[in-house]
C-alpha cells in the first residue's frame, strides 16, 4: 500500500501550522491527497495531533486555494497568466525600480509559514542578499523578536533559549501562555496538557500567569494567577527581589558564572512584592510566598509566552525569567530549564554581541535585521527613500500588523506588490501578482523549526505526499526564477546533479543541491539526510541533559551570563515611567488582550467551513461581568471597542474567568475585503489589530517588537436608530 504506484497508499509526513511538528498519515488516492489521521509510530508525538492539523487537507483541497499566477487587471479583478509571463514582467518591473531608486527600495514582508519551511528561508535571503536591500519585515516582530533579542544580550547568542524540564520539575511557572490551545512557543512540545497534568499528578506544582483564567483546580493542569497585562515584568522582578532579600541567590553558580549581578540587584530592588502588588493585581503576601516556593523547590523550571513577548516590555520580561532560573540555580539543572539541542547544535550560529546589534534609522536606533513591522506604511509612504516595491512571502500584514487602516492606505502606494502565498488574502487583494505557492504536503521537508527548543528532541524527513496541484510552485522555485530573470545567481544557473529535474528518486531540490546545507549541519551528528530520510516515523535524539550550559554552550566573549547588558539602561527608564504610568491608572482603564482559538490559525483557518460552525462564525468581544454591568452593555450586545488608534463593531461576551479591567478579542479575522477567501469574507469577524498602537513608538527598542497587548480601550453599547 506503500507503492508510489498503487491507488492508495499512505505516507507519514508532519504538521507544519504550529512547532511541534506532530506526525501524520496522509492517505492518498489516486494522486489527490484525501486525509490525515496522527501518526501512532511517530517517535515522539506518538499518535497525537490537534484539530488544526488533521484539517491540513482541506486547507490542500480548498477551492479558494491560489493555483496558478494572477496578474491583476486596472478595475482591481485578477486574471491567469503564464509563469513566464509573471516572472518576466515582475523581474523587470522590479529591477527598474532598483535601478531608477536604489535597492533599498524594495522590501519584502517574509511570514511565519516560512519558518517551516526548510528551503524558503534560504532562496528567500539568496535572492534578496544579491539584490542589495538594508530593509526586510518579518512576521517575528509581532509575536517573538524580544527572545531573540534578550537571550542575545544575556548569554551571546539569539538562538539560546533553555526549555523547562517539566519531566523533573517540581515547580513550573508559566507566563502568558496557552499550551491548551496553541500547544507552546519557543516549547516545541507533544500534548503540552498530557505533560503539565504529569507534573501535577506526581505532586508538583504549576502556576499559569495570565490575564484570564486559563487552568483551575477542576483541569488538574495546574492553577492560573491573575494578572493585570502588560505588568508580568513587575512580577517577575519582584520575584528576584523578594528572593534576594529572603532565602537569596545561588551564591555559588551566580559568583562562578554570573557578571553585573549588583546591577541586576540594583534594578529589582525597585520593585518590591508590595510596590508592585497595585499594578499586577496580585497581593504582595501571594507575591513573597509565590517567590519563596520557588527559590525553594529542589527543581523548578520557568516559561513565556506571546502573551508577554507582546507587550510594551518583552524583551526585559525575558531577560528577568531568564535571570529568574539563573539566580535560583535552576539554569542547565535537572527539572529546571535545560538547552535543547537536537540534531544541530545552534548557539554558535546565533552569537553576535548585543551591543553591535543595532543601526540608526530614518526612525531612530533599530535593532539590526527584521524592521518593526509596524513602521511598514511609514517606510512606505516616507517622502525621502520610500520602498516602493515588495514582496510578501506567506504572510498578511495588512490584517496582522498594528494599524489596519494606515496598512491598506500605504499598500495602494506601491509600484509593485507581489504576494507568494496559498491564498488570495487581504494583502494580496492589493498586489500586482499574486503567486501560488505550494503547501506543506506538495514539498519535502524537514522540521527545522523545533531546532533548540525540542523538549523531546528529534527529526523527521517527509517526502511530497503529492506532487504540487495546477501549478502551484515551492518558493524557492519562485524566488530562483525570479533571480535568474534578474540575471542574479540562482539555483538554476546549473544543469541537476543527476542530469536531470529530480530524475529516478532524487527531488528537483535535492539535485540542485538545495539540501547541502541540512547535510552539512548533520554531519556535525555523523548523519547524512539519507539516514534520516530512511527513518520514516523521525529519529529522536537524547532527551534533554543539563552539564553542558556554562562550559559549552554560552556564548558570551568571557563564558559569563549577564545579568544586566548595559544596553538596557534606557529601557530601565522607560520601565519605570511606564510603571508610573500605571499606579496613576489604578486599574481603571479597560485593557485590550488578544486569543488563541482552537478553529483559527491566523490567516489559513479562516477560511474552512468547518472551523466556522455554530457560534464560530465570528469573534466575540469577552469582558468580565461586572466591568460589563458598569458599562451598561450584556451579552449579545453589538458594542463599539475604540481608542485613539481605531475603532470596531462587535458582539459582546461575558466570561468571568478574565481578570477586572481585561477585555479580549480573537485574532485572525477581519476578512470583510477579502474577496479571494469567500468563507472568510461571508464570516468576517473583526480585526483586534485595527485598534493597535502603529509607527514610532509602538514597539519595544530593544528588540523591534510591537506592542499588541494590554493595549488601553474604551467600551460603550452601539446606539441604533430609534435608541436614547
């Protein structure tokens, strides 16, 4: 049944919409690819899979899906056209405008799909490398670029991110997660639920700090701390503080690895459990009693999540948890928080002095790679050197960056737009062209993605589970044809390895060499790609062993973990102000959060009838009971959710697990102008991000990360005619 030839047959590939990368079956019949069920032989994820990705196929077979190349025409309507006819006319277009303007001129937008995606990432930098341009945006400033950033400054590299040992924790303290939802970020992790419920059944303890209620006692998944948005690095500066002024730090590992250990003292002296007790909305008492657990367990281990990287303040939220784990001696400890390795060991790639991590701007001192998404439409419409053409790799940021209104405006003003993705989403009802790329289960792949932050580490080869529909085309197809018109090198400069264009059982890929530098960073594991590849259900690779940290992995000039980077003496200002900030609100002012939905994956979900059944057809606004009664609106109301950035209509929720002064929207829909998704248009929804902050000053400094929670807004009941 296994037979390339037969009717039927199955394939076990991988998931690709979220990091852990759960093993799949895929049925095909035919040709056409049918179905998927979890892999129960996978070797790790051992048979689970969540909704998301057993609804990959239909994402495959969706109608809507982009199948070939679409020009679109002056009236704003799109017609087919060859790939030829695409490639030329946008290679040609594209170098003008280099040539008239500078290649800075043009920049492109890369996705978060792409981080699954092995071979995009490197056509992607190829071609743009050659091409010259100082400007890229990157889906990673709206949800993650502040862990980059913080474990940069703090040990060396921005590929160090040590996971919880949850298999020997007896302490686990998570921030702004969901792994009930979305499974985990920077946690690559099989059934997160299954593992923390462990955790409690031998007896340990889990706390989830979050602005709702995620967990309780009736879960067994541990019990969730309310906290105010946007404050948890007041919490978690006063949980270092009130250990340093009680049991103390780990006076041996910090005097042996540790440098600016007084700074860092210095800075969480500031706020102790009772100063910081009014702005998070925890008592001071429950503050000193949560720090002393955890400066006591034999072992406990510390997580974040988006729903802190979102925040004004990530990166230092980051860095304080990663001082947290370090200060108690629960860094590279069994059941604290452990470097993954993997099948590439990746801290040395990422090294770069944090100092050296930054360059002035038309904007101001930015962090060096991917610009704030949220300055787009100001580099766009800047009257001096504005990008005037893009490329937007599976992505859509014009729904999932701050700024909705100003996003749609600055994308009529481009010369040249050129959307690559599996739909014609609402970015790319603006483009020039729109290109269709082919998904997951139409390519081979590896699941790069996990590298560093496996809890269970291991890889896995898929194969094509079929040959890409109509002519949809990998990426770095795309990208290298465009490069080759642009007469820029390109994969297809050579004739195959084999002669051929992936003749006998080797891919196109494979033959132009494409996978030469997987091979490579598995030779560093005496592997080659043709072992793993053999290894239909994954290789795993020894589980998660501290010992190697301090000696091995840091990657700091003098092997020490730093405790305050001089680089965030401006940012400690700012941290003060903003805490003033909020001790003069009180509490008062209604903040806005955003949330995971099981039936929606930001831009793909939106648009499968299955995801929208019922009461799922749109998003609601959910607000605590009693911050509803004073504001006279009740559930099912339409209301008006504003502030000075936008303003949106939507049906109103109560839920009483949200903490007071908490509101919270789903993110992902806000398709009423995307006509090429047609189930997401009938069922639209509202966009949370019209209502956030956009160009300078909404993001963070340290890392280019936007500012998309605990944002401020106001709500009131939406008069109708004939009402008051």
């Amino acid at each position: 049944m296994n037979s390339r030839t037969s009717p039927i047959r199955e394939t076990a590939t991988f998931c690709r919409v979220c990091e852990p990368a759960c093993g799949l079956i895929a049925t095909v019949e035919n040709g056409e690819l049918t179905g998927l069920r979890p892999d129960k032989a996978n070797v790790v994820t051992r048979g689970f899979a969540c909704n998301k990705g057993l609804a990959g196929d239909e994402i495959h077979r969706d109608p809507d899906r982009v199948n070939y190349p679409m020009r679109r025409r002056k009236d704003g309507t799109f017609e087919r056209v060859t790939w030829d006819e695409a490639i030329g006319d946008i290679s040609s277009r594209l170098r003008e405008i280099i040539d008239k303007n500078g290649p800075n001129a043009f920049a492109p937008y890369i996705g978060n799909p792409t981080a699954f995606n092995t071979l995009a990432g490197p056509a992607i930098g190829a071609l743009f490398a050659q091409i010259g341009t100082k400007r890229m945006f990157s889906s990673g400033t709206q949800d993650c670029a502040n862990k980059f950033a913080g474990s940069e400054a703090v040990f060396g590299s921005s590929t160090m991110h040590p996971v919880p040992d949850l298999d020997h924790t007896e302490l686990f303290l998570s921030f702004g997660a969901n792994p009930r939802v979305s499974h985990a970020s920077f946690l690559s992790i099989r059934d997160p639920i299954r593992v923390i419920k462990s955790v409690v059944a031998r007896g340990g303890r889990v706390v989830h700090v979050n602005p709702r209620r995620i967990e309780s006692d009736k879960t067994k998944a541990g019990d969730t701390l309310l906290i105010r948005p946007d404050t948890d690095v007041y919490l978690l500066a006063a949980l270092i503080h009130e250990i340093d002024r009680g049991p103390g730090f780990d006076a041996a590992v910090v005097k042996t690895h540790g440098k600016h250990v007084a700074e860092l003292r210095a800075f969480v002296a500031n706020y102790p459990a009772e100063r910081v007790a009014g702005v998070t909305g925890i008592d001071a008492d429950e503050i000193r009693a949560l720090a002393l657990d955890f400066a006591n367990a034999k072992a406990a281990s510390v997580h974040m999540s988006t729903g802190v990287n979102m925040g004004r303040q990530g990166t230092l939220a980051y860095w304080l948890l990663h001082m947290l784990s370090f200060v108690t001696g629960n860094l590279d400890r069994r059941g604290g928080n452990i470097l993954s390795v993997g099948f590439y060991a990746s801290a040395k790639a990422g090294r770069r002095p944090y100092s050296q991590s930054f360059i002035e701007s038309e904007f101001g001192t930015l962090r060096k790679g991917a610009l704030p998404g949220n300055l787009m439409p100001d580099y766009i419409e800047a009257e001096d050197d504005p990008v005037r053409a893009m490329f937007v790799v599976a992505g859509n940021p014009v729904l999932s960056i701050g700024g909705e209104s100003r996003l749609r405006s600055a994308m009529k003003k481009l010369d040249l737009l050129v959307v690559i993705d599996l739909y014609r989403n609402a970015t790319a009802e603006y483009a020039d062209y729109v290109l269709p790329s082919a998904d997951s289960f139409e390519r081979e792949d590896i699941n790069i993605t996990g590298l560093g932050l496996q809890f269970e580490p291991w890889i896995q080869f898929t194969e094509k589970v079929v040959e890409p529909y109509a002519e949809r085309r990998e990426e770095w197809w795309i990208l290298g044809k465009i490069a080759q018109a642009m007469e820029l090198k390109s994969p297809f400069d050579h004739e195959p390895l084999d002669g051929g264009e992936g003749d006998g059982d080797m891919s196109e890929a494979e033959a132009r060499g494409l996978w030469g530098r997987i091979d490579h960073m598995l030779r560093g594991r005496s592997l080659s790609l043709e072992t793993v590849r053999a290894e239909t259900h994954g290789l795993k690779f020894e589980g998660l062993e501290p010992g190697a940290f301090y000696n091995e992995q840091l990657q700091t000039d003098d092997m020490k973990v730093d405790c305050c980077p001089a680089a965030f003496a401006e940012a400690f200002a700012r941290c003060a102000n903003e805490f003033e900030e909020l001790e003069q609100e009180a509490g008062t002012r209604l903040k806005m959060i955003t949330l995971r939905d099981p039936y929606m994956h930001n831009s793909w979900y939106a648009n499968l009838d299955r995801m929208k059944g019922g009461t799922k057809d749109r998003n609601y606004l959910f607000i605590h009971p009693e911050d509803a009664k004073v504001r006279g609106v009740e559930d099912d109301d339409e209301v008006r959710l504003f502030n000075e950035w936008g303003e949106v209509i939507v049906a109103l929720r109560t839920n009483a697990d949200l903490a007071r002064g908490v509101v919270a929207l789903t993110h992902g829909w806000g398709n009423g102008q995307t006509p090429g998704m047609q189930v997401a248009q009938r069922t639209p929804g509202v966009n949370p991000n019209a209502l956030l902050p956009t160009g300078p000053g909404s993001f963070d400094p340290l890392s280019n990360q936007a500012f998309m929670t605990g944002v401020p807004v106001e709500v009131e009941r939406r008069l109708l005619a004939g009402d008051g």
